[in-house]
C-alpha cells in the first residue's frame, strides 16, 4: 500500500483525508451506503483530549464531516468536550509507550476503521530521543495491525510545543521514515507541523 503525504492545512487537511478515506473504503456510487457511519478513533495525548481547546481538533473535524454530509462515530473510552460526538482515546499527559500499551485492548472494546494517531509531545518534554518514540510509534502500529491490518492509520508529524523546538523536528522525519518503510500498511502521513506559525498559532 502506498502512501501520500499532507503538509498543508494541519487539522482541516485532516477533514478532506477523512473524505478521502471514506472514498477508499466503497465504490464512488455507494459512498453513502457504505459510510454509515465510518467509525473513528481520535488516539493521542492532551492534543487528542482537549487541553485548552474544548473539544481538541475533534469538534471542527466533526462538524466539517457532518456538514459534508459524512455519517461518522468517533469511538473511545473517553467521552467529554463540546461536540455532538465526544468520544475519543485522547489521554493527557500520556507518552507513547503508553497508548501502545492499551490500543489493541481499546480497539478490542470500540472497533474502528480509522485511528487518527497523533503521539509524542510528551515524549518529546524528556529525556528519549525521537528515535527511541520512533520505535515506540512503530510498535503502536504493530498493535493496530494486530487487531486488524485493514485499518486506515491517518498517522500526524505532530505539532510543535508552545515554541518551536528542532527536536520536534526530528521526531516529525523519524515519524516519516517509519510511515514510508511501512508499505503494506494502510497509513496517510499529515504534516502539522508545517501548518502552524510559531509561537503565533499556540
């Protein structure tokens, strides 16, 4: 499986994925049947959750997907933030070695067709490496796989921290060379970073 990469339009370039992914997953004359409702996992840290933000990029995203005439569940075990539909595996504070201790059992109990996976500012506040999240990231999508491999990752270059830091930076290339070398996997790269001003946009 092929991959493409977005590096404009960070959380609204991640809409017209959706759209995209919903395409993927029927024929063009049966979007409508076939996309109802596309269940969706928004996985991550505080970012997923909604620190600051109520609603994280969750409540945007939502709205421009029903607005556009897309039925989508947004699944979890968690549930708050001002939107209609409030569920996600958004966990603040959490580093990767976290969520991939937990996403297949989380998978288990709230199936999805997509995971929206947006990892590693945590990590990236200590002392790893962005080789070390790199892996860690890797062995998340091991789990997703072993759940199921015929579900879509929109995998994130993550956004920066309140100013920008390179070693953000060099976890963002490490993220894509991981995605790039997975070929088989069903994964869309989003570039973040890249669609923010900083510190303005934080």
């Amino acid at each position: 499986m092929g991959l493409r990469s977005y590096s404009k339009g960070g959380f609204f370039m991640t809409s017209f994925v959706l759209t995209m992914m919903c395409i993927l997953l029927a024929a063009p004359s049966a979007v409508s049947a076939a996309c109802d409702p596309v269940t969706i996992m928004p996985l991550g840290d505080s970012i997923t959750d909604e620190y600051n933000v109520a609603g994280s990029y969750r409540k945007p995203l939502y709205e421009s997907l029903v607005s556009n005439g897309y039925d989508v569940d947004f699944v979890g075990s968690q549930n708050d933030g001002a939107l209609a539909d409030p569920n996600h595996e958004g966990h603040s504070g959490w580093d990767a070695d976290e969520i991939r201790d937990n996403i297949y059992s989380w998978l288990v109990a709230k199936p999805a067709e997509i995971v929206l996976l947006h990892i590693g500012t945590n990590d990236m506040s200590t002392s790893q490496t962005a080789a070390d999240v790199k892996t860690e990231i890797g062995q998340i999508l091991d789990n997703i796989d072993t759940y199921s491999p015929d579900v879509w990752v929109i995998l994130a270059r993550i956004v920066n921290r309140e100013t920008y830091h390179s070693k953000t930076t060099d976890l963002n290339e490490a993220i894509q060379i991981l995605a790039d070398a997975r070929i088989h996997d069903k994964i869309i790269v989003v570039d973040m970073e890249s669609a923010l001003d900083y510190p303005g946009d934080m």
